[in-house]
C-alpha cells in the first residue's frame, strides 16, 4: 500500500515489536517518518532502519506540542503503552502515566498544532467474557480511560481516531517474554515450560496483518472515509485452544516439547474465550494462517520485514 511522499507519520511506541515493524514499512512505503522516544528507550529494533526522525520527549507537555510542531505530521499512530498482565501497587504510577498521560499529552500537542488524525491502539481485554466494557486489568482498564479522554477531545475538536483493538500478536524480532517466544525457548533450550491446563482459547494474529491494518486504518482517515470516532478488532477470526497451539507448533518443529500441562493455574480473570463482537476494518482480512505465521516465526520463512 503506497502513500505518497508528502505523507508524514508521527508514531509513539516505534521501539517495541508492533511500533517497530510500523515504523520499517512506513519507511520502505515511502513515508516521512517521526518517532517519539524517551531517552532512555532500547532502540535496538530501529538500529538498522535508516530515514526515520527521532525525537526525545523529555516527559513535558510544552516539550510534546515542540516535537508534533516540528513533525507537522499528516497522522499520528499511537501505540506507545505499558503493558503488565498482574500489576502491584508500584506499576500504578507507570500504567497511568504511560497509558493515559502521555496519551493526553499527545492528543493536546495535536490539536495545539491542527493536527487531527490519529490512529490508537486498544486491546480485546477491554470486554471481559464479550461485554461492551469490562476489563481484564488494570492495563485494559487505562487504555479505556484514554478512549475517554479522546471521546472529550473529539466532542470539542476537530480530531479524528480510529481505535484498533488488539488480540495476541506474533512473529519474527518479538523480545516480548510472552507464549510464542517461550515456545522457541523450550523447543531450542529443552527448557521445561509450565502451562496452564491449555483449554483457553487464543486468537493470535501474525504481524504483517497487524500492519496491513495500521496501514489501511491510516489510509482510511487520510481518505476521509471515516466517521469521527470508529474501532475495529483486529482478530484472526479463528482462536485455537492453547493446546492445540502448540501441537500444531510441535508438528512444525518435529519433536514434542517439553511442557507441563497443569501446573500452573489459570489467572484471576483468565480469557478463555477472547472477545468476538468486533467489527473489522473494511477491507481488511487476515492473510497469514496460524501455521504459516508459525513457519514464518521458527525462521523457516522470513520476509524480511
């Protein structure tokens, strides 16, 4: 999906696993590429893309309307966040200030510059056992908060936002301590893993499609083919039991690995069903099946995105 020259992106988040391979195919699409860093973010998945434009947020608010100024971008993904599955009493500070105010902050520098494009990043854990709002966690929880921040900001400006929920992503570059990367660890270390009983369900997209739909949500508020405020899950529309992930990952690597089903319990408001009443963005369908994402992960395929 070409866009032309002129486009400017600004992207928040550009050094984790999604907002890396955005930020890569902005780049090899033709885009002027903004990113927002701290200074001290891990920039190791940007290190070899040359042509992006990095600004260093200095944690103000004066400092985020300078770096949108000096961005001037025609649209802004955001998909800076921090996310914790169980939190303690100290990642409080962290959730709110990563999920809601620097997400404020960047919405205000926005709109103090006439920039009124945005592209933000939900997840299917805001709708717990498939309600219209009930959070998995206290991450789930601050990401809705800023939806309602930007439902203030949208009643009051001239922003527009589409909301992409979601689901468990994966695929090559992911450093996330999450299921995927603890199959590779046990299928090349022979390191034991101890699972739940594996009867949840896991709706897992692979990253290309994740980005296809950043792409083509991007494309559709530049079109203007929009309303004001619009979200769209972004599912495989095919979950598999956790189970049968991973015998379908097993017949992929030739052998069986070495997990202990059982002995871990399921999670305080485990999803054992992932959310289903989304709607998908027009136009946009899953392309890679669980097996080929899996390929692609293992390094028996790598496209090099």
């Amino acid at each position: 999906m070409n866009i032309p020259e002129k486009e400017v992106a600004l992207v928040t988040g550009p050094t984790g696993f999604i907002g890396s391979h955005l930020t890569r195919r902005l780049i090899r699409d033709g885009w002027t590429v903004n990113v927002v860093v701290r200074e001290n973010s891990d920039r190791q998945l940007l290190s070899e893309t040359s042509g992006i434009v990095a600004h260093v947020h200095d944690g103000t608010t004066e400092n985020m309307i300078e770096i949108v100024r000096t961005a001037k971008p025609s649209i802004v993904f955001h998909l800076a966040s921090c996310f914790i599955v169980r939190h303690q009493s100290a990642d409080i500070k962290d959730l709110i200030a990563s999920n809601i105010f620097f997400g404020t902050q960047l919405v205000e520098a926005m709109i103090s510059n006439g920039v009124f494009k945005m592209i933000n990043t939900g997840t299917s854990w805001q709708h717990f056992k498939n309600a219209n709002y009930d959070p998995v966690n206290l991450y789930a929880a601050t990401k809705h908060a800023f939806e309602a921040v930007l439902k203030y900001y949208i009643e009051t400006t001239a922003l527009n936002v589409i909301t992409l929920k979601l689901f468990d992503t994966y695929g090559p570059d992911d450093r996330r301590p999450k299921l995927f990367n603890l199959l590779k660890q046990t299928e090349y270390r022979n390191i034991p893993l101890p699972m739940s009983q594996g009867e949840q369900l896991i709706d897992a997209v692979y990253i290309d499609d994740v980005i296809e739909a950043f792409l083509m949500a991007g494309k559709r508020l530049l079109d203007r083919e929009h309303a004001r405020y619009e979200e769209y899950a972004v599912s495989s529309g095919d979950p598999v039991s956790l189970r049968d992930l991973v015998r379908l990952y097993e017949k992929l690597a030739g052998k069986q690995l070495l997990i202990n089903w059982g002995e871990r319990p399921y999670r305080d408001r485990e999803v054992m069903v992932p959310w289903n009443r989304g709607k998908l963005l027009p136009g946009w369908s899953p392309q890679y099946s669980l097996q080929e994402g899996l390929k692609n992960l293992r390094g028996e395929v790598h496209d090099g995105n």
